[in-house]
C-alpha cells in the first residue's frame, strides 16, 4: 500500500463519521494534492498526498490532548509510527508555528517536530489555504477571511490568521508560479 493509502485509510475512519464537515474539507484537499502533485519531483509526490489527508485528523475527537490539530495529530502519528516527513508536514502545516505561539505551545511544536521550508510544504499549504471547509475551491484571500469570519473577530484564530496571511500568500504564489511553469 503506497504512503497515500494507507494515509486515506488512517484518517477516513477518524473525520468521516464524526466530522463530516471536516472530512469533506480533507477529501477535497487530498484531490487538489494529487491534481497539482507533479509540480514535485517523483518522490515528493506521495508525501504531499499523504500530507493532504492527514493535516487535519489532529482534529478527529478520539485525538484531541492539547487542542491544537496540528500538534495533536502529529503525535499520534508518530505514536502510529507514520513517515517521519509527512508528520512533520502535519505538524507545520499552513503556519501552523505562529498559531502555536498564539497558544503558547510553540516550544512544544518546534522542539518535537521540525518544521521544513520546501516546494512540498508550500503546495500543502496551497492546497489547504485554497479550499473551504465544505470542500470548495478559494481564492486564498477570500479563504482567508471566510476562516476570520467562522471564528469571529478578536479571536485567537482570528489573530494567527491576520499573523499568518503574509505567509500563507507567499506560499501559494510560490506554489501557483510552480504551477505556471507546467
């Protein structure tokens, strides 16, 4: 089973049922990975992939310690002895560090995963900022604000998103140049 399948298979039985408002915004990030996935050398392809379905089961109700998704999830996936690049991919997923400061658990994160600057981290990024929670595709900036509206003016996801857009921008120009040169 390659790394993509068994992530999918990981993941569907944690979000599908309890979160299907989550689980559709997961699918339909995984298709958008595996769309733009060639804009990756061969052996990053399948990471990206896995990335795609698992950035979100930190969320799956069966993992929640902390209360931070990305942190979350990427512990359990290493207790599940899960590629070490793809849980760190997890763990740092779009800015995934500044929310954390935003918690006071960027120590936590930093010291147990290292957060990694790349093609694959930026299209996970890509794929994650520009896809709504019921699964559509965004414009980041709209996804962006769609995100601050949800959550509400003043508060702390409010604040990681107004701390994180530069990056978050950044990452998908990058991934939509990549993308260009196809």
């Amino acid at each position: 089973m390659d790394l993509g399948d068994r992530a999918q298979n990981l993941v569907m039985p944690l979000l599908a049922g309890p979160l299907p408002r989550r689980w559709s915004h997961v699918r339909a990030v995984a298709t958008k990975a595996s769309a733009i996935a060639e804009v990756l050398p061969e052996q990053d392809r399948s990471v990206l992939i896995a990335a795609a379905w698992l950035h979100d089961i930190g969320y799956a109700p069966t993992l929640v310690d902390t209360g931070f998704h990305p942190l979350d999830g990427a512990r359990w996936l290493r207790s599940e002895g899960f590629d070490e690049r793809v849980i760190c991919l997890v763990a740092h997923h779009t800015c995934a560090l500044l929310e954390a400061e935003e918690r006071g658990l960027a120590r936590e994160l930093s010291e147990e995963f290292r957060q990694e600057e790349s093609a694959t981290a930026d299209a996970l990024w890509y794929c994650d900022a520009t896809t709504g929670p019921d699964g559509q595709d965004f414009d980041v900036l709209d996804r962006l604000e769609e995100i601050r509206t949800r959550y509400g003016p003043g508060t702390l996801i409010a604040r990681f998103i107004d701390r994180a857009q530069p990056e978050i921008i950044a990452a998908v120009e990058r991934t939509t140049t990549r993308l260009a040169r196809l």
